[in-house]
C-alpha cells in the first residue's frame, strides 16, 4: 500500500512541475523568436492578430488529422465577427 501523500509533498510536487513548466515554455519561446529573427519575421510589423492567425495555419499542417477536426471546432467558437482570432491587436510599441 502506498503511503498518502501530506499536503506539502504535493504542493513541494506542484512548485515542481510550475517549474518544470515555466522552463518549457521559455525554451519554446526561445525556439520560435530564433527562428523569427533569423527569418527576418521579428523585424516586420504585423499584427498580432495576423500573426496569431499565420501560426495556428502552421500548426494545423503539422497537427494529426484527427486533432486538428476538433482544434478546428474549438477555434470556430472563438472567432470574432470579422473572421479573427485571439485577443485584439495592440498597437505597435515604438520606442
């Protein structure tokens, strides 16, 4: 028989895989800005709505066929009356 688990194990075990959690996401993010600069797409200006866009298009040509039925769904129900998606776009932040 396995032994409970005290309320700060799991939340020792939660704290971990926030972390664990946090490192993937920057290492994602580091990915996807490389290869935005290196294609020169970080030194255009486009929306963030349009960029939103671009990318769940890439995403659907690599997704499995079967996923990408239901993403399709899910996306419908959150787009906006013009065809968008996502948050609105901010404006750009010269500086």
């Amino acid at each position: 028989m396995r032994p409970k688990s005290s309320i700060s194990d799991l939340d020792a075990q939660m704290e971990r895989l926030r972390e664990r959690r946090e490192f993937l996401v920057v290492k994602s993010a580091e990915r996807f800005a490389r290869a935005a600069i290196k294609s020169g797409l970080a030194e255009m200006e486009i929306a963030d709505a349009e960029v939103e866009r671009i990318v769940d298009e890439i995403a659907t040509r690599f997704r499995k066929p079967e996923r990408r039925a239901s993403v399709a769904a899910s996306t419908s129900l959150h787009r906006s009356p013009s065809g968008e998606t996502g948050a609105p776009a901010e404006a750009p932040h010269d500086h």
